[in-house]
C-alpha cells in the first residue's frame, strides 16, 4: 500500500466501545487523511515509530481568539480583579484597539504554532469584534484561517456580529452602545463569509456562526442566527454566562433568565455551543442553575465550552463542569487565550473542578482528557474526529513518556493531566499529514515567527490607551 503509514510500537488510546482504551503496544494504520485500523499491524510504505510515546487523538480546541491573545497576555493577568470584570470589558477592547491587521496576522501565527505544537490538531478561532477601526474586517478574518490551514491544522472560522458592544469605564460601570445599523451589515457578511469559506482546503477550514455575546445582541439577531444555522448546516457558538453582570442584564431586560432566553431564540440545539458558561446563574455555582433549564440544554444537546484558565487567572472558576456532566449537558474545552495548550488546560479544568466541589472526587483525568476530545468533537457533530477508530480523520498526537517526570506512571492520561505539558508533544499529525516532528514546526520558522512578534508587542503596546 503506497500511501499507508504505520505507527507502531506506541502506548495507543484506541476508542472501542465508546470509550478511550489504552493498548500497551500497538499499531495504527492511517491511509491518506484517514485511519484504516487501531491495534492490528498492517504492510505499510512509511513506518513511524513511536516507541517510549503516547499515541493520542489530537486535541480539539473550541474556543480561541489567536489574533489578540498574544498582546493582552503579559498586560492583562494582573489589571483588575473578578469583581469589577474590568478585564473584559475595559482593559481588553483598550489592548484590541491598539492591533491593527498586519499585527493580528502575526500574533496569530505565533498563537497558532503553539496550539499545534502542544498537540491542537483542530481549533475554532472566534477572531474579535467589530467596532475596531479597520482592524477586524473578514479579509483579516480570512488570512488568519488560513495561517491556520497552512500550518497544518483544522480550523472553524467564526467571525463574530452583533448588535452593540460594550465599555467599562474606570468605575467598573459597564454601558452598552448600539451600532447604527443594529449590526446587520456586518451579520450578512460574516454569513456569506461563512458560506463561502466552509469546506474549503480540502475540508481542513470550516466555519461557524457567532453571533457576539448573549447581551450584545438582540432576539432577532439571534432567531435569525437560528433561521441561518437550520438552513445552512453550520453550528452556532454564542458568548454567554460570562459575568455575573451579564447575567443580571439578560434578567433585566428581558425578564427571564440567560437560558430560557436563549431558548425563546431558538438557539439551543446540538449544533449550539455557548462559550464560557460560567453564570447562567446569578452566580459561579452550576448547581444553583433550575434542574428544568439544565435540561433544557442537557434534552437539546447543547454544548457548554469550558474555558477554566482564563477565569481561574483572574480569581474565580466555574463550580464546576461535572455539575453540568452529572446534569446529561455535553462539556467541551476550549483555552479561549493563553496558554494555547489543551494539556495545560486538561490540568485546570480537573483541579478547578477539584477545588469548586472541595472533593479530590469531583472529576478524574479521563472525564478532562474526554472534554479535550471527543466531547469537543460532538460540539461540532463531528464523530470523526478525537478518537483513534478506523473511519476517523487521521489527527493523531505523540508524547514522550521517556522524560524523567513520566516516570511512575501507567497511564498516559492520568500523567498528562496532572504532571504532563505541552512540551511532551513530539509529533502531530492532522489529515493523514505529519506537520510536527521531534516538537518542531515542518511548515514555518519558528524563530521568526517569535522574532516578528516581538517587533509586533512593541508596536502594539505603544498605541494603547487606558
Ligand atoms: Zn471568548
């Protein structure tokens, strides 16, 4: 067989009846951008050997913003506190004002290699917002996604609308500005954009409808988002339960809470994931959310996207996403800034949710590992992706299990997620292709993409303004 390849002699996580299980020294035989078989050897053109490593699916990163994260980290970790969410809605448009086109290319490039290079092999990018001056047309949208491809990853592509945006000012006061058009130009070309780029590259760029946050736009907008969605066949992430803040304007203006909202729009559904999630009650307790609106979403199959360390960053943590599995509601992860590394990640969300239900009890390493994977993968109706079974995209990840901190360990997993990184990763292979080796990039220079992004920071920082 010309094209085949076969990975053998690894630690394999094979997915069999629904489930990851651990081969102890195994083959897998992928056959152009697909696996053919997970466990049995087969003749093959092309040998990798994976001997002293972990063959794992890729991770599937739901929830990124690559075009400002490299210039707000570095600023942002210690400008405000939980309280005021001065981060979010005051300090963090200042530092995306301050990026222009050229600089977002190159900040994402170096995002993006991150990503991959600690094991990412599909990422949804959720670029930034619109009011920024000739900063964040789709054009710029465009090369970032294809930054991406070119890279070697798969990448949905979801470039955001609304209807307003908001500002904190210095008091902590958040004000909500409308545009003059509601928004709505701006919505019709994020949805021919999405049209128009879905399936291309070979499949490896898709796309996905994001409506801005849950209180930056209105029940038309997102009826229509739902209207489009059904229409069109593309999911749905929406920004919501971000603060308890936005929680109260929801209420507020609409008399009913985040989740009955977004079902009178229509939104919840199986191709509907709501990023962040973290105050669809008043408060950080998922517990506190009605059994009934829980399922809501656990009977409609929506998502909640879990992004722990940005939040843990700044104080606080969801309590926690085992409520929401216990609850039957399917939970994906996503790094939504830095680090872009879904091992890292893993970490938070098992010790966050550890440390939310005071119980070492509270989750395991499998349940982390899952959300990081499969779950992810199900976000997307995607069954071919973040597992290792014949049929599946050929996305595979290799870690070392040579290094001295590996050893003691049996498991894979449990040693990824709570002694593990990214820098364990050694080879990535996404589609059938090998674009990371020996834990170098094959399609880009490293060293000057850190070099122009470090010119970029400086010029970035000089034109902001508090
Ligand atoms: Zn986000």
């Amino acid at each position: 067989m010309p094209d085949r390849i076969a990975i053998r002699n690894g630690k394999v996580l094979a997915w069999m009846d629904g489930a990851h299980q651990l081969l102890q020294r195994a083959t897998v035989i992928v056959e152009g951008n697909r696996i053919v078989s997970v466990g049995e050897d087969a003749p093959a053109a092309r040998e990798i050997d994976a001997t002293g490593m972990a063959v794992l699916p890729g991770f599937v990163n739901m929830h990124s913003h690559v075009t400002d994260t490299a210039f707000t980290r570095g600023f942002l970790e210690e400008s405000s506190g939980p309280k005021d969410f001065g981060n979010l809605y005051r300090v963090l448009p200042a530092v995306r004002n301050a990026i222009d086109a050229r600089d977002a290319c190159i900040g994402a490039r170096l995002l993006l290699l991150e990503a991959l290079l600690s094991g990412t092999t599909t990422i949804v990018e959720l670029g930034y917002d619109l009011e920024l001056a000739g900063s964040a047309d789709l054009d710029n949208a465009r090369e970032v996604a294809e930054i991406a491809v070119g890279l070697g990853l798969r990448c949905y592509s979801a470039p955001r609308y609304r209807r307003g945006y908001w500002r904190g000012d210095s008091a902590g006061k958040v004000g909500y500005y409308d545009y003059a058009d509601g928004g709505r130009a701006r919505m019709e070309a994020c949805v021919a954009f999405c049209k128009a780029l879905n399936g291309s590259h070979a499949g490896l760029l898709r796309t996905m409808l994001a409506p801005g946050q849950v209180d930056t736009c209105d029940l038309d907008m997102l009826a229509e988002t739902r209207r489009i969605a059904g229409a069109t066949g593309l999911p749905i992430q929406l920004h919501a339960g971000q603060s308890p803040s936005e929680f109260r304007r929801i209420r507020d203006t609409q008399g009913q809470s985040t989740i009955r909202y977004m079902e009178r729009a229509g939104l919840l559904g199986r191709d509907f994931m709501i990023g962040h999630g973290m105050f669809l009650a008043e408060t950080n307790d998922v517990g506190t959310i009605p059994s009934e609106e829980l399922a809501l979403l656990a009977d409609s199959g929506t998502s909640v996207v879990h992004l722990p360390w940005v939040k843990m960053r700044q104080g606080t943590l969801m309590n926690s996403y085992a409520k929401f599995l216990r609850a039957g509601v399917n939970v994906a992860l996503g790094t939504d800034t830095h680090p872009l590394d879904m091992i890292h990640e893993m970490r938070a969300a098992a010790i966050g949710c550890k440390l939310a239900e005071q119980s070492q009890q509270a989750t395991t390493a499998t349940e982390a590992f899952d959300l990081a994977t499969v779950r992810g993968a199900r976000a997307l109706g995607r069954d071919d992706l973040g597992r290792l079974a014949p049929d599946c995209k050929a996305d595979i990840v290799m870690t070392s299990l040579s290094k001295p901190r590996a050893a003691g360990y049996d498991d894979p997993i449990k040693y990824l997620v709570y002694n593990g990184d990214g820098c364990d990763v050694d080879t990535v292979m996404v589609n059938g292709e090998v674009v990371v080796r020996g834990g170098m990039p094959l399609r880009a220079d490293l060293d000057e993409a850190v070099a122009q992004m470090n010119e970029a920071k400086a010029r970035v920082r000089a034109k902001i303004v508090l």
